[in-house]
C-alpha cells in the first residue's frame, strides 16, 4: 500500500501464478517474515540513474518479490542472476517466463 501523496503509477499489471497450496503456504511464511522491512531508497535511485546497485542490507521490491519467489522454487532458471538486479520489467518478465497470468488494471 502507497502512503497518501505518492507518485501515481503509470500502469498497474497484476500477475497469477498457479501454485499448490504447500507452496503457497510456504510463499506466505516467508513473506510474513518480512513485513516491516523497508526498501533500500538508494539502490532504488541507482537503478532509475542506471547505476549498479550496491547491497546496502536492503531490497529494492521487485528484488524481495524475486528472493520470495527463489525461497519456493518458482522463479525461472534461467533468470539465475542476483535479485538485487532485479528491476520491476525483469520481474514481469520472469513471472511470464514462469507462465503466470498477466492482468492489465486501471490505475
């Protein structure tokens, strides 16, 4: 959820993957592990800037949505490079390449 006042997204794609529920439920653990953690701002800015991101013990998160998808085993092999690389594009398309379900929503 975005705080009140924060930029507004330009497009908003929703994935679904279709997963058993022990991987589900696995996701959801690890996930649920993570609340409260906060996204590293400067690795963000590195990105936007075309920088190489530095790991300052933070993710940026489309890296948290990659590390939780490798935590189940449903992230795309091929995809094997550091989640800290991982831009918001890099995950849409290795969420395709896994087959989910891409759902274009108003913004």
């Amino acid at each position: 959820m975005r705080e009140p006042g924060y930029e507004v997204w330009d497009r908003r794609t929703v994935y679904t993957l279709v997963a058993l529920q022990p991987v589900t439920d696995q996701w959801e653990l690890y996930v649920r592990s993570h609340v409260g953690e906060k996204y590293d701002e400067q690795d963000i800015l590195d990105l936007l800037l075309g920088r190489k991101p530095v790991d300052h013990g933070r993710r940026i998160c489309s890296a948290f949505a990659t590390d939780s998808l490798q935590a189940v085993g449903v992230w795309p092999s091929v995809l094997s490079h550091p989640s800290l690389q991982t831009t918001p594009d890099t995950l849409a398309f290795g969420l395709s390449v896994g087959g989910a379900l891409a759902t274009e929503m108003p913004v």
